[in-house]
C-alpha cells in the first residue's frame, strides 16, 4: 500500500492531472446517472400507468337483478384475472345478459394531485440542476486535489528558496523526494544554488585574493618609494656644495635606476593579474608526446643557462588532452622559474594524466631549501607567499594558481620527506 502511494505521488504532472480529471468526471456521470434515474423513477411513481384500465362487468340475471363490478386491469392481461360474481344459495343464478365496458386511466400531469404535482416538477429541476452542480463541484474539487498534492508544497517550497537567496544565503537544502517534473525542476534550481554558491565562493575568495596581493603589492612598495626619496633628498642637499664625488653619484643613479624597475616591475605584475580575470580558456586537442618534447626543449635551454639539470619524468605518450596550450605554458614558466632561482642542482618535472578523472598532474619539484614555514602555515589563507629577500613576491606563483583555477584545476605548494619545495598543478583535460 505504501507503494502504491509513493508510486502514485510520483506520476508525472499530466499524468495526474488526466487520471484526476478522468476519476472526476466518473464519479460525475454515475451520481448524476443515479440522481437522474431515481427521479424518473419516483416520477413514474407519481403518474397512473399508461396500460392500466377500469374493466366494468354489468350482468342482468333472470330475477332481474342487476349486478356491477369494476376493477383494475391491464391491457395484455389475462381473462382470468376478470372478477368473478358469487351468488347466494336459493337464487335463480341464471343469466340473462353480460355488458363489458374499458375505461382508460388518462395518464397526465393534469390529472395529479396538487402535492404529486409539485414532486414531480421539483423531480425535474433536480434532474437538471443536480448534474449541473456536480460538474461545477467536479471541477472544483479537480482543481483543489491537483494543487495541494501537486502544486501546494512546492511552490511554498520554491517561496522560501527563493527568499533566502534574496538575502544572500545560498548555503541550504531543497528537500522534495517526488521524482515529478516538480521533482525536476528542484534538482535544476538546486544544481542553480550550487553554481551560485561556488560563484559567489570563488569571487570572494578572487576578492580576499586580490585585496592580500595588493596589501602586499602596497606594503613592498614602500622600500623602493623610501629608497628613492632619500636618495633624493641626499643629493638635493649635497649636489649643490659639491661634496658628492662623481663615483659616490654614479652608484647612487645605479640604485635609483633598480628602485625604479623595481617599482615597475610591481606594477607590471599588479596589471597582469587584474587581466587574468578577463582572460577566456581556448581549449584545443594537442599530443601529449609532442606537448613534452616542447616543454623539455624550451626549459632544458632555460635550465642550461641557469646551470641546472633539467629531469623530466612522463608515463604516458599517446593520448590527446584538451588544453588552452598557452594558458599551461605560462603556468608552468612561472613555477619552473621559480624552481631554477632556488634550486641548488636539478629541478625535476614529471607528468601524470587520470583518464579517469580526465586530470592532468604536474609536479615540479627542485632540490632548494623548500618553502619556509610561515609560507607553508599561511598558504591557504594567502594568495602569495611571504616576500623573500630578494625583493620577489611570488606574483608568478599567484598568477600560476589563479590560471590553474580558471582551466578548473588547482595548485598546491609544500615541502616533501627531504624538505624539498614541490609544487603540485591539477589541471582539467
């Protein structure tokens, strides 16, 4: 029974809706059958029957007595139900002569009684009205019985979603097990929230991201900025008492001259990753053999002039992975660029594709001091690692993250069993 109830809860809404319209209209058409039939009934209860007839028998005997007898009779009836005469003992019983008359029952309205009148006009109204009524009553209760089983809960259902996502709280549950096309449309708007939860997930996490960088980006600033305005305001008080040798000059220009690129170099970084938002994934089939052999020949030329070994490892050769081929390329210039400025000796590469998964996993991995721990406690919270000495703030690792996130995968930092750095990219093919 239970099943039979949840199978029926879960017909399809035109499906419901016919079979309540049909089970409706039955369940009209046999009360007004039964209203009409009874009322013809009970009307031809009220009338005289059309075959009814008074039967007068007149008999003149020899005494000349004359006797009559009426009765009710039918037409198509037997004689034998014609009255018989009985006659007293020591009574000349015979008979002279027998008269036969019929009179028809006139079978009208006009012959009823004022109250049999009355019931059978108000059988006529109830013939016409009570259907009428039924059909309307029909409909009503159609209507209402397809809305609360069908409509009710999930509109006020959908109400309330709808609500709460106007106030920016997409972090709930819509809970309607039917599997109707109301049930459908709850995995549609679910599978909405979802998309709009991550969305909004991934733009305030850009934000928090691109508020940290240039928090960072505005505090290293600083020391160029002081640089240059002291230097500044040395020569502005020495330049003119010519107590500045043309050497001492020199090598301050040469520090203003590296202040400046400095400063350049920060803002060329903050323009780049303001761009990474607008930029569009063009995905296109490339070889996996052939994406290697370029990689290993463009960075074995980098790694040559750095003076450190390049070791690529791969298990795969023959596949196709569908990649923005310059998208990979920039990440993996800015992690192996990273990797050759801290590495003492190799710096190794290797490559893993999940057909599974359809991922493709690159791990860099050199052979430096790895990342300190301040970077290694701060990394999920912070877009960019902590500034290094030498000035740099690890804007190719932001932008190198912020590229693996937009072709749907992600990038992870941290130190292996020899306190190596690696770094982790999963990048969706």
């Amino acid at each position: 029974m239970e099943s039979l109830k949840k199978k029926f809860r879960n017909l399809p809404l035109r499906r419901f809706f016919i079979l309540s319209v049909l089970f409706t209209f039955c369940m009209v058409v046999i009360l007004s059958g039964l209203t009409i039939w009874g009322c013809l009934s009970f009307r031809h209860y009220l009338l005289p029957d059309a075959n009814s007839v008074y039967l007068t028998v007149e008999q003149t005997f020899a005494d000349g007595r004359v006797t009559t007898i009426t009765s009710l009779a039918k037409f198509g009836e037997d004689l034998q139900n014609i009255p018989q005469l009985t006659l007293e003992d020591g009574i000349d019983n015979e008979i002279l002569d027998s008269k036969y008359s019929i009179e028809k029952i006139e079978n009208s309205f006009d012959t009823l009684t004022p109250k049999r009148k009355i019931a059978y006009q108000g059988c006529g109204v109830i013939m016409v009205a009570v259907p009428a009524i039924l059909s309307i009553a029909g409909i009503l209760v159609c209507g209402f019985h397809f809305y609360r089983r069908k409509l009710s809960e999930p509109l006020r259902i959908l109400s309330n979603a709808t609500e709460q996502i106007a106030k920016q709280n997409l972090d709930f549950s819509l809970d309607y097990s039917c599997q109707d096309e109301m049930g459908q449309l709850y995995n549609s708007f679910d599978q909405m929230r979802e998309a709009l939860l991550k969305n909004n997930k991934a733009m305030w996490k850009l934000l928090e991201q691109r508020r940290l960088m240039q928090a960072s980006i505005a505090h290293d600033l600083r020391n160029p900025i002081a640089i240059i305005e002291g230097y500044t305001e040395y020569l502005q008080l020495n330049l003119p008492n010519g107590n500045l040798s043309a050497e001492r000059i020199e090598r301050i220009v040469n520090n203003l001259n590296m202040a400046a690129k400095r400063l350049e170099h920060y803002t060329e970084s903050v323009r780049t990753l303001n761009q990474l938002e607008d930029m569009e994934i063009k995905r296109e089939y490339v070889s996996f053999a052939k994406l290697i052999e370029d990689i290993s020949n463009d960075f074995k030329i980098m790694a040559d002039n750095a003076r450190i070994s390049l070791n690529i490892i791969s298990s795969l050769s023959q596949c196709e992975l569908h990649v923005d081929n310059a998208i990979l390329y920039r990440i993996l210039e800015n992690i192996f660029g990273n990797a050759l400025r801290f590495a003492k000796s190799v710096v190794s590469i290797s490559f893993y594709y999940e057909s599974s998964e359809h991922n493709m996993y690159i791990t860099v991995t050199d052979d430096g001091a790895g990342f300190s721990d301040e970077v290694l406690t701060r990394k999920e919270s912070l877009l960019l690692p902590t500034r290094r000495e030498d000035g740099h703030l690890g804007v190719g690792l932001a932008m190198s993250r912020a590229l693996s996130e937009k072709h749907g995968g992600s990038l992870t930092f941290f130190n292996n069993d020899t306190h190596n750095a690696v770094v982790e990219i999963i990048l969706a093919v």
